[in-house]
C-alpha cells in the first residue's frame, strides 16, 4: 500500500523559475513605453540568465528545506526518520545542543522549530513554517505507536 500524505512543504515552487523571464519582459516593456530602441534580443538573454541563476536555487531549496510526512515516516531535507521511532512531538523540551533534523547546523531561517522525542530517548528537532500542522502530523504518527507499545506492556 501507498505511503498517505499527512503533511508536507516543498521548500519553494518551481513558479519562482518565472521572476528572471518577468523582470525582463518588463524590462523591454519599459523600453517600448519610453520611445526608445527596444533590445529584445538583449532582454531574451537577460530572462534566459536570469531563469538560469535561479534554477540551482530552486533545485537546493527544494532538496535542503522540503519536509514531508506519511505514514511510513518524517522525511526533512536529506534526512529521513521511520514513524516507528516517533514517540511524542507533545511536552517535549528540546535540550542545549539538540541534533537538527536534515543535516543542518541550526533550524533554518524563518523556519520555527519542534522537538521531537524518538522512541529510544534522544530528542531531535523538526522544522517547518507551519509548525502546528507538523505538530498535528506527527502526533498521528506517534498515537499509532502508542497503541503497540501497551499491547506489548500488558503481555508482560
């Protein structure tokens, strides 16, 4: 069975591809409104260089700072956590030198951080820009785990 979609962000759309291209076509437009020599030719390249500089942004920020949550797990960045070891995203404090989920050093800028406490004890932290939704995403996950962890604790 396919992994269902809780939460998810992607970091930046591909429509910021458009802003180089639209700068120079009002570049040009600009021109032709002045009277003057308009320089197509000129502001084709422009957009093109433009479009060309911002793809690798796009592509890093897509990659770096998207996040998603299924019910297979919480995927941040490079970094992939299973939804068996989240534990609790509730009342959990996050400890001086806490480990930042997807590789970075620090919680990306205007991104608002949550602790999450895995299944083993270590508390790490997630990040997102709309934390709540996070928050109520992986508090499904973790009441799943819930469940199994009583079933276990009665056997015994």
């Amino acid at each position: 069975m396919a992994a269902r979609t809780l939460y998810s962000e992607a970091g930046v759309g591909w429509s910021a591809l458009v802003w180089g291209p639209l700068f120079a076509l009002l570049g040009a437009l600009a021109e032709l409104a002045t009277g003057g020599p308009t320089h197509v030719v000129g502001w084709v390249l422009i957009g093109l260089a433009l479009c060309g500089l911002t793809l690798p942004w796009v592509y890093a920020r897509r990659r770096f700072l998207s996040l998603e949550v299924t019910t297979e797990g919480l995927r941040q960045g490079r970094e992939t956590v299973a939804a068996e070891r989240i534990a609790s995203v509730t009342d959990v404090g996050a400890p001086v030198g806490t480990r930042v989920l997807g590789g970075g050093w620090s919680v990306p800028r205007k991104y608002d951080e949550l602790p999450v406490e895995l299944t083993d004890g270590t508390v790490v932290l997630a990040w997102a820009r709309d934390v709540e939704a996070l928050k109520t995403a992986l508090a499904e996950l973790a009441a799943k785990n819930r469940p199994e962890e009583q079933a276990d604790d009665s056997r015994n």
